[in-house]
C-alpha cells in the first residue's frame, strides 16, 4: 500500500496554518487498521464506523478513523506469547497533538501501537499535524529492551 490517502479531503485552518484532513479508501483503512476490507466493510454498513459515501466510493475521514483506530487499539495481556520485535518505523495516525508553549505533544495509533513525540510547536505546525493526518513514525535509541513472556 503506498499510504497516499483517498483524493478527498477536508481543508481546515488552524492558528494561521492550513491543514488537511484526508479522507481513506476502504482498503487504505484496512490496512492501516490491520484487518480485511471486508470487516471495514462490516464495521460501516453495521454503523460501528461512520463513512462518507458520494454514490460510488466510500471514505472514511482521517480524524474518525484515528479516534477508531484508539478505540481499536488493545494492550497485549501479561503473559501471552510476543512473537515478534516492532521496527524502528512506525506508520499511522495521529490522534491528538498537545501544543504548550514552544512544544508539541503528538501521539500516533500505530496498529496496536501508540507511539508519542515530542517535538517544537513549530514543526508540528509546518508538518500539518492533526488527528487523522498520516504520519510515520521513526524511532533510534541507544538502549533497546524487548521481552518474551514466558506463559
């Protein structure tokens, strides 16, 4: 999937800044969810997930799907089996950015995965971060620990 949203989207200003708030493809939302197209599909004709339909295509808004995506999101219980290591880059949607002062709060619902950076007031701006914006995630530390659960 090459993560470029549904060529709908909403144009939104805030503080000065232009931000735009894309609007996914079904398929674009399965993927970023983790699940088929089919249970997206579910999850909109079931009213669990509002969609916009203009006769043909059905999109979901960025900002819904990432406050779905949250609700989504599970913590793994303490001692079930972890089978693998997450990579260094983490693709997803934001779901809240914090802005206090010169600095930014901004959490991403990565899968299952949230993930939280703090960078300048101003590059959140300049990066046009809202809830529903794609964004990635990447991550470098110097210290890494992962655990496997023993049952």
């Amino acid at each position: 999937m090459s993560h470029r949203p549904a060529d709908r989207a909403d144009i939104r200003i805030r503080g000065g800044y232009v931000l735009v708030v894309p609007h996914y493809r079904i398929s674009e939302a399965a993927a970023l969810l983790g699940v088929s197209d089919d249970t997206v599909r579910r999850w909109a004709d079931g009213g669990r997930l509002p969609v916009d339909r203009d006769g043909v295509r059905i999109t979901v808004e960025g900002s819904v799907l990432a406050s779905f995506a949250q609700e989504l999101a599970t913590v793994p219980e303490l001692g079930s089996r972890a089978v693998e290591s997450a990579r260094n880059r983490f693709t997803g949607l934001v779901t809240r950015v914090l802005v206090d002062g010169v600095m930014a709060q901004v959490d991403l619902q990565c899968g299952p995965f949230r993930v939280v950076s703090l960078m300048s007031r101003e590059a959140a701006e300049e990066l046009g971060l809202a809830p529903g914006v794609l964004a990635v995630a990447s991550v470098k530390s110097t210290q890494v620990i992962v655990e496997v659960p023993q049952p």
